[in-house]
C-alpha cells in the first residue's frame, strides 16, 4: 500500500549538496557547517536553505538527525558484535 509520495524538485546548488550529504553522513554529522559547505563548493548559508527543504528546522537540526543516525548504526552493530561473541553463545553473560 502507497501511503504518502512526495517527489522533491531543488535547485541545482541544493541538490549538490543534498547528494554529498546523503553520500558522506558520516562527514556531515560530525564537520561544521563551514567544512561541508566547502567540501560541497557552495556557501554555508546554502546548506541553511536546505535543511527546511529537507523538513528541518535548521542546519544544526538536521545535522543532528544525520549523527543520531550514525550513533545508533555503531550502537546497533556494537551489540550485535556483542551478542554473537563465543562466550555468550556458550551461556555466559556479556559482563563475564
């Protein structure tokens, strides 16, 4: 079932930077908004003009998002390698 399509349609500029960024999160969640602007050749008030394109409320809200993303990944991968560890397949618990 189709719930809710929503083509989005940028600017040349803002889709530059769209495309790094969904390219790169690891770069845009943890670099200031003057490195990525730089890394993508535009402006960092360029990368303020995306966020509420994007559905956020600022550049900072939206970086936020991109390393909230990220921590939970390596939190999520950190546990998994956690529980198929020998020790814990054998009955022990993860503290010893």
């Amino acid at each position: 079932m189709l719930i809710a399509k929503k083509e989005l349609v940028l600017p040349t500029k803002l889709e530059t930077v769209a495309r790094v960024m969904f390219a790169q999160p690891d770069y845009v969640a943890f670099e200031n908004a003057a490195a990525i602007a730089r890394r993508c050749g535009v402006s960092p008030t360029t990368l303020s003009r995306l966020a509420p394109r994007l559905g956020f409320r600022s550049f900072k809200e939206m970086q936020n998002c991109f390393r909230n993303c990220i921590l939970n990944r390596k939190n999520q991968a950190k546990q998994a390698d956690t529980l198929s560890s020998p020790s814990l397949r054998d009955g022990q618990t993860a503290s010893g």
